[in-house]
C-alpha cells in the first residue's frame, strides 16, 4: 500500500503507520463514482468513491474524492478530502449489499460480523 502513494505522501509515511491505522477494519465493499472531471495535463486526475468496512460488529464508511498523480508512468495517491458523510452508517439487514452480490446485506457482508 505504501508504494501506491505519491513520491511527496511516501517520505511521511511507514509501513508500520499504514499497518497502524487499518488495525481492527475489515473493507469488503468499494463503489466507484463516475469522473466529473477531465485531467488536460494527464499528470493528475480526481476519483471520487466509497468504501465500506466493519470494526467490531459497526459499520462504517469512508466517502472521499482523492487526488491522484502520474509518477514514472503510474498513477499514485496523493491526498484527499473527506465528504461529510463519512462515518457510522446505519444500514438495514434486508436491503441489497453493499458489495453488489444481488443478496441481502444480512446474507452476504453481514455475515462477516457474526
């Protein structure tokens, strides 16, 4: 994961700090958002998406539209900013899953948390 961050984000990070904060966070689904924008430059670009992941038994969500450059020919993370529905979610157990498999939430991801 750390080299997938840009040249600048890389010198402030470690291994061990990556390891650190994805402690306890089980990620099972990831919904891509369609691209606003248009890099004229090719050298930068912006991704909009949600994540979703269980710690303990809650879930939660990260909702984020990051900024991505092109580092010796490969896209790298630089940062990003946090929409304000990051967080808990409440989600119901009938509804479809988040992870797109057709079943319902309470037969498929939910299942990870029992």
């Amino acid at each position: 994961v750390l080299n997938t961050y840009s040249r600048e984000k890389r010198s402030t990070l470690s291994v061990t700090q990556l390891e650190e904060s994805a402690a306890g966070a089980v990620w099972f689904a990831l919904s891509v958002m369609p691209s606003q924008t248009v890099s004229l430059d090719n050298e930068s670009d912006m991704v909009e998406f949600t994540a979703y992941y269980f710690e303990g038994k809650s879930l939660f969500q990260l909702h984020e539209t990051s900024s991505f450059l092109k580092e010796e020919g490969r896209w790298r993370y630089h940062d990003g900013v946090l929409a304000d529905d990051c967080g808990k979610v409440k989600y119901g157990r009938n509804l479809p899953c988040l992870c797109n498999s057709g079943k319902k939430f309470k037969q498929c991801c939910a299942t990870k948390v029992r």
